[in-house]
C-alpha cells in the first residue's frame, strides 16, 4: 500500500513536470494564448489608437488577428515590436506568429513558414504633386526614401540604385513633404494613407517595375499545427467576404481622417 502511493507520487510529480514543459490540455505551446508580434507603424493594417479592436491596435490585421483567435477559442495577445525584430523574435520562440502587412518572400521563406495569403499589395511612389518622377526608372537620379526592412527597399536595392532607409514610414513621408527626399516607395494601401493625411503628395505606380506582393501570417517552419489554425481561419474569412470588407472599411476611415 505504502509502496503504491509512493510510486503514484512518484508518476503524477513526472506527469506534472512533462505537463510544465508542454502544457498539457493547451491548444498551442503556451497553452490557450496565441501571441502575434507586429509593427503598429504600418496603416492601414496596424496602428496605435486610443480605443482599437486589440487594446491600443487597431486595424485590418489587428481585425484578422482577433478572429483567428474567436475561431479557436484561443485568447490574442499582441506584441509591438520594429519590423525588422518580427522575425528574430518569432524564431527565438518569443512570439507565436508574426502579422505585419508581411509579404511572403522567397527569402523569408528560407527561414519562417507562411500563412495562406490574405492580402495582394504592390509597391507605389510616392512624390511630390508637381513631381517629373512618372516612372521607377525616373528615380535613378532622385533622392530616393526607403523604410528599413521592408520590401520597398529591397526593390530599389534590386534597382540598383542608392537610397536613404528611415525607421519608420511618417518619417519618411515627412522627409518628402519637407522637401529633403523626391520620393518614397512604399506600399500601396500604406502609402494611400500618408497621401491623405498631407497636402501635396501623390502616388505614382509603375505596375512592370514593381511586381504584386502577397501578406501573409508568418510562423515558426514546421510549426503546422498552428498554421493549420490559422489557415482555416484566414481560408473562412476570404470566402464569406470578412477581409474584403475589412480591407474596404479599415481603408475608408484611413482616407475619411
Ligand atoms: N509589406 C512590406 C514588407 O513585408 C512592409 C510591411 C511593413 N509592415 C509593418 N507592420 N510595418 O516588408
């Protein structure tokens, strides 16, 4: 009798370590919490507010994210972060997954597994209303502004041409606006939103220079038991038209402002 509570002790104190280390009845690694790292400098898909869908997020990935977690009954949370850490941070195991307005690139691709994608972007220019800047070739002797870390300045690195990279888009969109840069590249919905909010700016696009881009959820490679969540979710939401109207809705009070 002694000797079996002994061992019970015994196999319940290893069941409770293994339980620790795995948590066991959770639905993810860390039980029933889904953490999403982002970089709320990026509207119309994340930004801070006062009130927004996530705490101080809002936007149509701050949207998406939240009913990702409606779906699976696991509880959000969102971790602000630069763009260029998302990714370090979600191979560190820091966060669960990353949805950042990210593009599903071949090089990302080398070390993070990808979402079914949810969003098609291009990237656009930028200028100033009386610019002479009409196509991505004009640029090769303009002063040209990037955002760090994001697609555009890949693009333009690929151009071959020098540039001036900033932290964040306002920043670059004000070097524009005060006369310091000729021109930004950026991504489109992004980029309509800074266009709206100061005075003589304009977008120009040059559709054969600037190939379509695709948004999607980043996750750990291998991590399929979280991307199969995540992809039903995401999958459901663009059949019953939830992202589009999302997309139409989170545009329009982008431009209302
Ligand atoms: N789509 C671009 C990229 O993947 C820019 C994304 C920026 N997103 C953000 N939340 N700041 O590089």
């Amino acid at each position: 009798m002694k000797k079996t509570t002994k061992f019970l002790t015994m196999a319940l104190t290893a069941v409770l370590a293994v339980c620790t280390l795995t948590a066991c009845g959770g639905d993810s690694a860390k039980g029933n919490v889904i953490t999403f790292g982002t970089n709320p400098e990026f509207p119309p898909f994340e930004y801070v507010t006062s009130n927004g869908v996530l705490g101080e997020f809002d936007g149509i990935d701050m949207a998406i994210a939240q009913r990702i977690g409606a779906d699976n009954g696991m509880e959000v949370k969102m971790e602000s972060m630069e763009f260029d850490s998302l990714l370090v941070a979600l191979q560190n195991g820091q966060i669960d997954a990353v949805i950042a307005g990210m593009t599903a690139t071949d090089e990302r691709k080398e070390t993070v597994d990808f979402s079914t994608p949810y969003y098609t972007a291009t990237q656009v220019m930028i200028v100033k209303e009386d610019s002479d800047i009409a196509t991505a070739a004009d640029m090769a002797d303009k002063k040209i502004c990037v955002i760090q870390g994001y697609t555009g300045e890949v693009c333009v690195q690929d151009m071959g041409y020098t540039y001036e990279a900033f932290k964040k888009g306002t920043e670059a969109v004000m070097e524009l606006v005060n006369g310091k840069c000729d021109v930004v590249v950026l991504d489109s919905a992004t980029a309509q939103k800074y266009v709206g909010d100061n005075e003589g700016l304009k977008i120009v696009e040059d559709a054969s220079a600037f190939e379509s881009e695709e948004y999607a959820i980043a996750v750990q490679k291998g991590n399929t038991e979280l991307l199969d969540k995540i992809n039903a979710s995401i999958e459901k939401m663009l059949a019953d038209g939830t992202i589009n109207d999302l997309a139409v809705k989170y545009t329009e009070e982008a431009t209302a402002e």
